[in-house]
C-alpha cells in the first residue's frame, strides 16, 4: 500500500492533524516524507495510533506510551508495567465503588438531615483528611495550532 498523506490519516484515525504532528515531535510516529507541504504517513500508522489510544484510555501517559516503542519501531511492552497498572484501575475502582455506594447511601438515608448520618458523617471525616481522593482528572492531550 502507497503512503497517505496527514489529512488521510487525520480523516481515518479522527485523529486531528495537529495531533498527528505533536505525536510525531514525540517520536510516537514518524512520517515518511512529504508531498508538497503535507506529511506522508506508512498506512501501519493507522494501527499505531489505535495503541496510543489504548495507552491513552488505560491511563498511561504519552511518555508511557513512547517507552512501549522500540527504536525499530515495534512493539516492547513491558508486562511488570501492564501488571502495576492493573493495580492501580483496581484500586481506583474500589476507591471509586466506595464512593458510589456512599452516595447511594446519602440518597437514600431516612436520616432528616445529612449531617445526622454517620455514614454521610464517616465519608465527610475521610474527605476532610485527605483520605478520599478525587478520581484522577484526565488532562486533554496537548493540541497545537493547525
């Protein structure tokens, strides 16, 4: 298959074209040259894109992501990572599940005020502690100007 050129890439993946030329100053992709002022891209971009948005959606970093490349370009995941990761969804699901049922609690507790309920009042003590803390903010990746 011939190269395709950014906005092909862009149009197939949905993946904006200023994202495609910051993840190529990361060194997650590379083109292959230019046809006029446009980048070409090798096709198998396509399916390097889909892992970066696998690690995006497990969580990891872009950085993450750059070290699970080779320098040739091929695949070098390390399993201890994927494994400490895991860990860490599942800690975040317990922490959030916690939450969750808390609420529900709240929602529904016969208490006539909030405050009056020592669950409420248990998972009020633990946020004022620092002891429950808030689901991690997913940061937007970094766009550039077109």
């Amino acid at each position: 298959m011939k190269d395709v050129d950014i906005a092909e890439v862009a149009r197939r993946s949905g993946v904006p074209a200023s994202t495609l030329r910051f993840y190529e100053e990361k060194g997650l992709i590379a083109s292959t040259g230019r046809r006029g002022l446009r980048r070409l891209f090798d096709p198998g971009v396509l399916e390097r894109l889909a892992l970066i948005a696998l690690g995006q959606v497990a969580g990891f970093s872009l950085d993450e992501i750059a070290e699970m490349f080779a320098p040739d370009g091929r695949l070098r995941i390390d399993r201890a990572r994927l494994t400490a990761k895991a860990e860490e969804l599942d800690r975040t699901i317990q922490r959030l599940g916690a939450m969750r049922d808390g609420l529900r609690h709240a929602a529904a507790c016969s208490a006539p005020s909030h405050m009056e309920c020592p669950r409420f009042r248990r998972i009020v003590q633990l946020a004022g502690a620092g002891r429950l803390e808030p689901p991690a903010r997913r940061t937007p990746s970094r766009r550039r100007p077109a």
